[in-house]
C-alpha cells in the first residue's frame, strides 16, 4: 500500500471514529447540493485581475514579473527593482476574502471536504482515481494553511527584532498577511509582516502567488466536477473553447 493511501485510510478510519453513533448518512441529493454550493462559490471567487493574470488552463507560473536593471555611472552601484503587476490592495483583499472559505475546515468549501465528497458520489475505480484530485489539493491547502512554495523571502535590517531575520516561503508569508493584516490583526503575524512591509516586493509577491495557486486549485476542482458531474448537476460543463483550456486531471496535474 503507497504511503498516500495509507494516508487516506488513517484519514477515513479517523473520522468514522469522531461521526456519532446516530449521524444519519448523506443521501446523494445532499451530497449534490452541496457541491452546488461549492461551484455556486467557486463561480463568484474565480475573478479580479488576479486570476485574469493566469490561463488557469495553463500549468505555467502563477504570473510574470519583471526585472530592472539600473546602473548609476557616478556611484558605479548597480540597482536591481522587481515589479508585479499593479494591483490594488482592495482588490486583494476582495480576492481574500472570497478564496479564504476553501481553506476553512469549519466550511463546507473546505477544499479537502468537496474532495471527498466527490469521491464519496462513486465506486472504485472512479473513488480511487479521484486520488489524485486530493493530492493535487493537499499540496496547495493543507490543515487551513496555504502550502506549496515557489519562492522564500528573507530581509535582513540591523534595527529587527530577534528571529525576524529568517527565511520564510511563500506561503508561510500569505498567511502572515491575511492574519495579521488583512481579516485579522494578530500581533506576531503583525510584526513580521511589519518586519518586511505590507507593501514591500516580498510580502505582494507571496501573497499573489499564494492567491492565484489556490484559484488555480479551485479552478481544478470545480472542472473536474462538471466534468464528471455536469449532467446530473444540471450544469453547464466546460466549453473546449473556453479561454482557460479544460484537461482531465492526473498524475501531471501534481507538478504545478
């Protein structure tokens, strides 16, 4: 047995454990509202120009940055600039507030929840083939963290507090910001954010990149939904001319 389904079965054994006695199973027209519930939300989040960045289609880079190179000939010091997209910070934080629901384990949108509850709608092989759609989620969104890292961030200032002074990945920053800047104000997360400067590269770099792999994991659900589900749900499926291409999801979905 792979370690990752092993995995799986500790998860099933774990919950069957925590479900009372009395819970009285999901009937499929349940299960199916909720995943109504879950398209009806993925529809409203997938948009803002964060996610019009990206071909969602696409297992490119989240988006393009650009690099400056100046040279001051009185100095002989050269200067490096790193510049995203401009992008307001209400429209970041809109984007948040949308996305946050698919990574609380509290909401029916927990992505890991509309999962497995998609699989739990089949039989073996399709149960088991659908494996592959939780690992793809679990390697963006795991335990209501954001995971998965492109790049890590560190900035060094004589004036930091101790333990400032570290290297953080990408998604350990988002999470920094949208917990102690954006929907909460926790002081420790605060001060680190403060450390780096909520407007500073670092932190707009880590928290767009952390937005648009999750609206890309979104994306990714919500399309094999209506792939697998498109009539019964009574929902239009995706359109092969659609800008963001559609493609069945397997083993290569997992190296984005």
């Amino acid at each position: 047995m792979s370690h990752y389904r092993r995995i799986m079965n500790e998860r099933s054994e774990s919950r069957a454990k925590r479900r009372p006695a009395n819970t009285v199973p999901e009937t499929r027209a349940e299960k199916l509202d909720k995943i109504r519930k879950f398209l009806r939300r993925a529809e409203a989040s997938l948009t803002g120009p964060i996610y019009e960045l990206r071909d969602m289609g696409d297992d490119k880079e989240p988006f393009e940055f650009k690099v400056f190179l100046s040279f001051d000939p009185k100095t002989g010091k050269q200067r490096v600039e790193w510049r995203l997209p401009e992008i307001h910070e209400n429209e970041i934080l809109v984007a948040i507030t949308r996305m946050r629901v698919f990574i609380l384990a509290s909401e029916d949108n927990y992505l890991p929840k509309v999962v497995a509850l998609l699989q739990s709608l089949f039989d073996d092989p399709m149960r088991s083939n659908l494996d592959h759609l939780r690992g793809y989620v679990d390697l963006r969104s795991t335990g209501e963290k954001l995971v998965g890292s492109y790049m890590s961030f560190g900035l060094s200032r004589p004036d930091a507090d101790p333990g400032m002074d570290v290297m953080r990945e990408d998604g350990e920053l988002a999470m920094h910001y949208i917990y102690g800047y954006a929907v909460k104000e926790d002081d420790w997360r605060r001060q680190i954010i403060d450390h780096y400067g909520a407007e500073s590269f670092e932190v707009k770099m880590a928290v767009h990149i952390q937005l648009s792999g999750l609206m890309r994991t979104v994306y990714v659900v919500r399309k094999q939904i209506l792939l697998l589900l498109a009539e019964e749900l009574g929902e239009p499926g995706f359109s092969p001319g659609s800008r963001a291409r559609a493609h069945d999801v397997d083993r290569r979905t997992a190296r984005d």
